[in-house]
C-alpha cells in the first residue's frame, strides 16, 4: 500500500510482519544481500528494478552491517532455492531471522513508474489479507523521510578498531606503506569502507555518532572519515556542529550522508530529491579531468548547487551527468573533499576506489608540511 492509495498485491515471503516506510528503488542488477545490510536503507522499504531476486543466497563475507535496518524488501521473482557454493542461507529465511517482511509477484516495473512520477513516498507491507483502509490510513499518515535523525538506530554504541582487509578486493596499489591512523564517524558505516581504508594504509578507529570533536582528536588521528547513514543530514545538527569544529585541524574525508553533513558544516544547504538515487550505475563526471565515472550511489538527499557555488572557498568536484546533482566537494585551501558516491562500491564498479588513496595521499602532505 502506497501513500497515494494504490494498492499491489503478491505473494508474501520473509517475516510474518507489518513494516511502514519510504519506498525507493534500487537498479543494481547484483549484489542484494550488501543492499540488505546497508545501513543507509533504514527506515525504507526497497524495490529491486532486477527481475530474479534469490537465486545466490545470501552468506556472512557479503554483509555489509552486523543488522538489517530497512523495512520492507519488494521485488518481482523471489527465488527460494539458492544455487551457489557460497550460499549459506536462503533469502526467505534470512528475511525471517531478521524480522523484514517482503513481497513477491508484483509488477515493479509499474511501481517504479509510479515512483518515478510521483516521488519517493511512505508505503506498508501487510501479510495476510489486512484490512485495505487500515494499511490506506497508516501509509497515508507515515511520516516523511525529512526531518528524520536515523542516524542515531545504525549508529555503533562503542568505538572499536577495525583492522580487517579483503582478499576479494583488487588492490589500486596507489598509496604509499606508511599507515597512519583515521578516526571514522559511525554513521550507518559500511563494512567495505572499512575494508577500503585498511587496503589504503589506514589504522582504523570507528567513533559513535556522538562522539565530540574533543574526543576524536584525544585520539591524535591523523585523520578523519565522516561514513554514509541513513535520514535526513539536516536532522543531525549535533554532527555538522561536530564536523565544524574538525574543519582545518585534521584531513577529513566523506561519503554520501559524510558528504551532506560536511556540506552543511562548510555553509552548504541541502534539499531533497524526488525519488534518490539508487543503484549502481550512476555517472559521475569529474570536472578536473573530464573523465566519467560509473559509480554507486544510495541517496534520498543531496548539497544544494547554488548555495556551493556562493562560496569562493568552496569547488564541486564532481556532478552527476543524469541530472546535474553535486557529486564531490572539496574545500580550496584545507585538506578537506568529500564525495556523494560510494567508492567501496559493494555492489556496483570500482571506478572511484582511487579516492581511498586519495585520502591518504591527502594526509601525507598534510603531515609533511606539519
């Protein structure tokens, strides 16, 4: 059941639940179980734009968070005889175990349609013939993703050192063998992040959320990462106000939400897109060298253009050729960037994994020159 009353109805699998949120798409055409486990999804219900669903099972090495924090999964054939050797579980049960409903044998090519025209909008997945006005009035009274602080369900509740690599990742070989230490801000933080940043010479710290700026720099890091999440950046008011007081003391690098809160630290404002984007093949156009980049991206929100160009101190790196959205940010003269993407990628191309080395390279200049 949408918001705007439409109804679509299919077969049930995963738990026996009733879940409300913001219905989005996501296009990738592989990698579910990494978009089941991104924190960044909490509070949404997802529908897969690919038709099969399932047929790989899921299994632990793919996960890219310890929960599933989304409300509901949609899609159009659900497989539940996974053919894979990595395959430990089926998606059906996996859904189970973690308390996520999900919907079957529905037209999502329509549903996309309908999204696409209308925008991102509240929903609710129901099993077992609910009364239709019921769930009319519930998805019509869901509130909106603006204004919400999500931040605060996904984020760690200690900080912890993550030191793990990935054996599966192809190395960029782009940094040098010093290491240095980053404090990384939990935000909705995925796993290959963290993966990326170990490949890339980082001795990673990971902070709550809430962590002060008094407290990360105690750290002595040589740097700071500001991780993706989910909600609305303008609803964590408490991390811009953190972020500006880290501005000019230490590197700082940052993905999608990262990238909004920076954004907003800086004098940016944000403003919220009409159904996100979602997938794994968005084009990414870097203006310093023209070069376009297909990248993954999972957003609702983005920095608004013409309140970033009225900063002479200030430069967008990067936008989207789709539809001209900011897709990087660096400051001109401190060792500060961030970008919309997601360079882990996890699933999607590893078009942008340079930038990890970027970060890195960033830092050893910033030390040279301490």
């Amino acid at each position: 059941m949408l918001a705007d009353g439409s109804v679509w109805e299919g077969e049930s699998f995963g738990a026996d639940a009733e879940q409300g949120g913001e219905v989005v798409f996501n296009t990738a055409m592989t990698g579910y179980q990494e978009i089941l486990t991104d924190p960044s999804y909490a509070g949404q219900i997802v529908c897969m734009t690919y038709p099969e669903i399932g047929n790989v099972g899921v299994n632990p090495e793919d996960e890219e968070s310890s929960g599933l924090y989304l409300r509901g999964f949609v899609v159009r054939d659900h497989v539940d005889f996974p053919s894979s050797w990595r395959s430990r579980e089926s998606l059906h049960a996996y859904l189970v175990r973690h308390g996520v409903p999900g919907v079957s044998g529905i037209d999502t090519r329509a549903l996309v349609r309908r999204i696409r025209e209308a925008g991102a909008q509240g929903g609710f997945i129901a099993h077992g013939g609910a009364p239709v006005e019921r769930l009319r009035e519930r998805a019509a009274a869901l509130p909106s993703m603006e204004g919400q602080n999500l931040v605060d369900e996904v984020t760690t509740a200690e900080a912890y050192e993550w030191r793990e690599g990935d054996a599966w990742l192809p190395r960029s070989g782009g940094a040098s063998s010093r290491r240095y230490r980053v404090v990384a801000y939990d935000f909705g933080i995925k796993r290959n992040i963290l993966r990326r940043l170990t490949e890339s010479g980082f001795d990673v710290t990971v902070v709550p959320a809430r962590t002060s700026a008094e407290d990360v720099l105690a750290l002595e890091p040589d740097g700071v990462f500001l991780s993706n999440g989910p909600g609305d950046p303008s609803a964590v008011p408490w991390a811009v106000e953190t972020v500006r007081a880290l501005v000019g003391r230490k590197p700082i690098f940052g993905i999608c939400l990262g990238h909004q809160i920076l954004g907003l630290a800086l004098g940016g404002t944000r403003t919220k897109l009409r159904f996100g984007h979602h997938g794994a093949n968005q084009p990414a156009h870097e203006r310093d060298t023209g070069r376009v980049m297909i990248a993954s991206e999972n957003h609702g929100f983005a920095l608004d253009a013409e309140a970033l160009a009225a900063r002479d101190d200030l430069e967008v790196t990067h936008v989207n050729l789709n539809d001209g959205c900011v897709e990087g940010l660096r400051h001109r003269e401190l060792p500060v960037f961030s970008v919309q993407f997601h360079p882990e990628a996890s699933p999607g191309p590893h078009d942008t994994s340079y930038l990890f080395d970027h970060f890195h390279s960033l830092i050893e200049a910033d030390r040279a020159e301490a």
